[in-house]
C-alpha cells in the first residue's frame, strides 16, 4: 500500500508544530525564570536541538504573541483555575499559555487538537499528574473560548 503524498505532508506538518509546540514550551519557561524581550528567546532558541523540524514561522508566533498577550491570557487562565497563574509550575504555566493563546488565536487549530498538545507537552515535562490539571483547565476553556466545537 503506498502511502498518500497529502497526508504525509499533514503528518510532517502536524510533527513540526508539535515540535515548534515543544520549543515555545521551553521557551516560555526560560522567560518565567529570566525576563526578557521575546525577540531574545527566538534568536536564542533558532540554534535549539530540534529546530531543523520545527516549524520555525508558528514557533516564532506563539512565542511573540503569547509574550505579548500573556497578562490578558493569564486574566482568562485565572477563570477556569483554582488558582493564581504565579503560583503555577512554570511548564505547566508555560503549556496552559500556548493552549489559552492557540484557542484564542488559531481557531483553525480544533479545540481537542490544542487540548491533546497541552496534555501531551505536560505529561512530557510537568510535574506528575499536572497533565489532568492542565486538561481540566484546557477543557473549560476551550468550553468558554470555543463552544461552537463542543
């Protein structure tokens, strides 16, 4: 059985933004511990082991777009938690900005998509059952952001 031409192009594309994902993950996490223009962060993650298959373009968006919005997506985190955003694990923090800022700016994203991403970062990187609280928080508001996926 030969394998399709377009969905192997989806399946590449779909592993360069779960790896570009994974970067901005890290990359949230480095500016939570250290501060700084994220324009720094993408200059400095450029060389990052992994980057090759990344996609570069939607690693540099989410990490400028969240940096940008990331009061106001903390404002919108803080409704559907039990609490503060400061008072997170920084990778669960840095994972539940990429899922707020890609429900709220990528709707071409679907909701359960974002969800499955964050969870999967979270089991990857976070403490040991943060993947349930990030789905939990993930899944009220892809149900405020979203609710005509649901």
């Amino acid at each position: 059985m030969r394998d399709d031409p377009d969905l192997r192009a989806s399946r590449l594309a779909s592993s360069a933004r779960s790896m570009a994902r994974k970067l901005a993950m890290q990359a949230l996490y480095r500016v939570q511990l250290n501060d700084g223009p994220w324009q720094d962060l993408v200059q400095e993650f450029s060389a990052e082991e992994g980057m090759d298959k990344a996609d570069g373009e939607y690693f540099r968006e989410l990490v400028s777009g969240i940096c940008a919005a990331r009061p106001a997506l903390d404002s919108e985190l803080s409704a559907f938690m039990d609490r503060s955003p400061e008072h997170l694990d920084p990778i669960e923090h840095a994972v539940l900005l990429i899922g707020a800022y890609e429900l709220k700016s990528r709707p071409e994203v679907p909701f359960r998509v974002v969800i499955n991403e964050g969870v999967n970062l979270a089991k990857r990187f976070g403490a040991t059952d943060g993947h349930k609280f990030v789905n939990a928080v993930l899944d009220r508001a892809a149900r405020t952001l979203r609710p005509h996926e649901h």
